[in-house]
C-alpha cells in the first residue's frame, strides 16, 4: 500500500466539495488528476469512499471512517512543514568540559531569552567523547579545547582561551623563584589522557620540563581545584575555570619562565552534516 498525501488532501476536499470540479479549483490541479488520484486511493483500500448520486459524491460508511484520520494526518503532516520552514528542530550539542561547564552556560541563557521554545539537547565529556559523537552523527556540533585530527570531521577555531598554572597559596613550590625544574619536582595534577586541556598542557608546557612528577589524574577541573587547593599539588587549567579562586586568593597563579599559555577552542562539525539555520542562528550568540 503507498497512500500518498496528495491523495489523503484529494479526498478531504472532495468531502468538502461535494465533487471533483470544486476540489480540483481548490487544489489547484486539473479535474482528471482530482478523479485519478481519489480512483487511486479507493483502489487501494479496495472500499468506495463515496455514493455517486447523480454528479454529486455523498460520503459513506467507509469515508465517515477514513475521515477524521485524514484530517488528522494531514494536520501532522502541515505540522512538520511549519516546523522546518521556521528552522525550529532540536539542537544537539556536545561540549568538552571546559566549554560546557564554564562558557555554554552564559552564552545559552543570552540565546534562551530570544527563543525560550527552542529545544536544545547538550551533552558533557572530554574532547575524545566529543569528537567520537560528531563522527557517528550523533551531534550536529562539538566544541573542543584542542585540534581534531580526525579526516571526516571539519574544524572551525571559534574562541582564544588562555591556560594559567596555579597552587595553593602556602605550597612549597613558592618559597623561591620558579624554574622548569622546581615546577617538573612540583607534584602534577591534570586531567585525563582524551582532555583537551591534557593534550595542550602536554604540548605547551610540560614538553619544556626535563622530566615531571605526575601525582593524580582527575577527569573534572572541579575535582582538580579541590585537590590542589588542599595543598597536593600544581596544576594547570584554562583561567576561565580558576578565576573566582584566583580573585578570592583561594588559589594563586604560578608564574612560570615561558611564552604565554593560550589555545584556541575549536567548533566542529561532520563533513556530510549539515549545518542548519537554527544552529547557525544559535552560534551567533557564542562569542565572548
């Protein structure tokens, strides 16, 4: 059976009608395509949808049955056109934990105001689970802390982001001046090998340090400031994670005998996925 829409309107308007001549006006097709496609769909049901009396068509038993499906799936069917023509499907985002935990929020409150009904679905992990998502389709878009090597996947630097070395104020680390090799003696404590943040702290700071003394591996910064700010150990985050605590002294930066740390965050997507309207509309409101 392959009843088609066109066939489910031809018949709810003839309904109307009462004949194939006002309907074709209102479809706008001719009376011979009205007839043929209202011939086609009793065919086949293999049931009459309607008396013929004289020129007029008069419902029946099987029409009165059909009726209120038709207009109820032609009511859906209108639903989903209105739907895509105003853009308006879900959004499905995952973030590495940096940006979903620290930036997303701020930037999905500001897009919230403006479209309160839009659905957006976000998903939280390390860059590796984020890059793993857009490969399989499960996402329409990642936002990561690193570069992705992976072919099928395109990549967009989207933000600048700056890496701070931080310790508890009383750690021993700061009783004299800093030097690659007390900070390689210093106790470490990064986030897990699939980090964003792991990836470029391996590249931009621990690849200058003769050898380093790695004491935890902890897969949430929350977990690493708590542990850090109890006295075991340095660390190194993105400075949008530790502001508060380096503006209460909770926590104090390290300064540290090399170039600035910074990377960019990336946005990326499938190469065979599109990228929809509505979520062009909602990365204009991802800025700083």
């Amino acid at each position: 059976m392959h009843i088609t829409l066109r066939q489910i309107a031809v018949f709810t308007e003839v309904l109307k009608s009462g004949s194939t001549t006002q309907a074709s006006q209102l479809l706008s097709l001719s009376q011979s395509a009205v007839s043929a496609a209202l011939a086609d769909l009793e065919g086949q049901l293999g049931v009459r949808l309607f008396d013929r009396v004289g020129k007029r068509l008069v419902l029946n038993e099987h029409g009165r049955l059909l009726y209120p499906r038709a207009v109820a799936l032609l009511e859906q069917a209108a639903d989903i056109e209105q739907l895509f023509r105003e853009d308006q499907g879900a959004i499905r985002l995952y973030a590495s934990s940096t940006i979903g935990n620290y930036l997303l929020p701020g930037m999905i409150a500001d897009w919230r105001r403006d479209y309160p009904h839009l659905p957006l679905e976000l998903s939280v992990g390390n860059s590796k689970d984020v890059i793993d998502a857009v490969a399989d389709f499960r996402v329409d878009l990642g936002l990561i802390e690193g570069p992705c090597h992976v072919s099928d996947i395109v990549s967009h630097p989207w933000l600048e982001d700056e890496l701070v070395v931080f310790t508890a104020p009383d750690a021993p680390l700061l009783r004299q001046p800093v030097t690659l090799e007390s900070l390689a003696a210093a106790p470490w404590i990064l986030r897990e090998q699939g980090s964003g943040t792991r990836e470029i702290v391996d590249y931009l700071l621990l690849s200058y340090l003769p050898q380093f003394q790695l004491a935890l591996e902890l897969g949430n910064s929350e977990a690493i400031k708590h542990a850090v700010r109890h006295g075991m150990g340095v660390s190194c985050l993105s400075r949008r994670v530790v502001a508060e605590q380096l503006e209460s002294g909770s926590l104090v930066e390290v300064t540290i005998p090399l170039p600035k740390l910074s990377r960019t965050l990336y946005r990326i997507h499938h190469r065979q996925k599109h990228v929809s309207n509505a979520l062009n509309r909602f990365l204009s409101y991802c800025r700083e």
